[in-house]
C-alpha cells in the first residue's frame, strides 16, 4: 500500500528507480562506484577520475541537471571540444540488438531509468 503522505507519482515511480538502480549496478558502478561516489573498480585505471554522482544536485545549486545527464549517459551528442570521453556512449550502445523502430525509445528509457535512480542518490 502506498504511503498516503507521499506524492502520488511516488509509487509510480518506485518500479522505475529500481530499475534504474539495476541498470546503474551493470553498467556504472564498474568505474562509480556501488554508492556512486567514483570509487568503483575501475576508477583508478581511468585518465580521468569517475564523477562523484551523489553530488550533482549540490554541484547545481541545489537542483538535479537532468539535461547535461542525459546527454553526459547518451553520449552521442558530445563533442571533440569536451576532450577525451573515457564513459562508454551508452545511447549507442543500448539501442543494438533492439528493432530499429523501438531502439530510441528503448534507450531513453533505459536512460530516464538511471536519471530516475541518480535523482533517489542525491545528497543534500
């Protein structure tokens, strides 16, 4: 049962912040780190230290940057001006092995999923 204090779109959500959390365990915590915090197994293999993902609120003045997010995940957007991009282009990589007509949807969601769980993960 829903917890009637919470918002209503609490619940809905849930099943998506889950998923996120699941997509964010295979393919982030390798260089993040499980709590997110850039300390994951590969971090110090990588040129450039993972961010810290509990911090991106409070790195924003206190508001979670959705957009640059989704773009950072997406990847195929970046430009050769950002320098090197050590972070798998993920966008790309999703949308294989999915129908060409579905693989866009696919890939947001599956990024709206890992946005969803890293918003959860916020510090204050």
């Amino acid at each position: 049962a829903a917890d009637s204090s919470a918002p209503a779109y609490a619940e809905a959500t849930d099943g998506a912040v889950s998923a996120g959390r699941e997509r964010f365990v295979d393919a982030c915590a390798f260089c993040h780190g499980l709590s997110g915090t850039g300390n994951g197994m590969a971090a110090s293999m990588l040129e450039q230290q993972p961010a810290d993902l509990t911090q991106l609120s409070k790195n924003n003045a206190g508001r979670f940057p959705l957009a640059s997010i989704y773009s950072i995940i997406d990847g195929r957007m970046s430009t050769a001006a950002h320098g090197a991009r050590d972070m798998p282009v993920w966008g790309n990589i999703w949308k294989k092995n999915v129908p060409e007509q579905y693989a866009e949807y696919y890939v947001r969601g599956r990024i709206l999923e890992l946005i969803l769980y890293l918003d959860s993960i916020q510090e204050e």
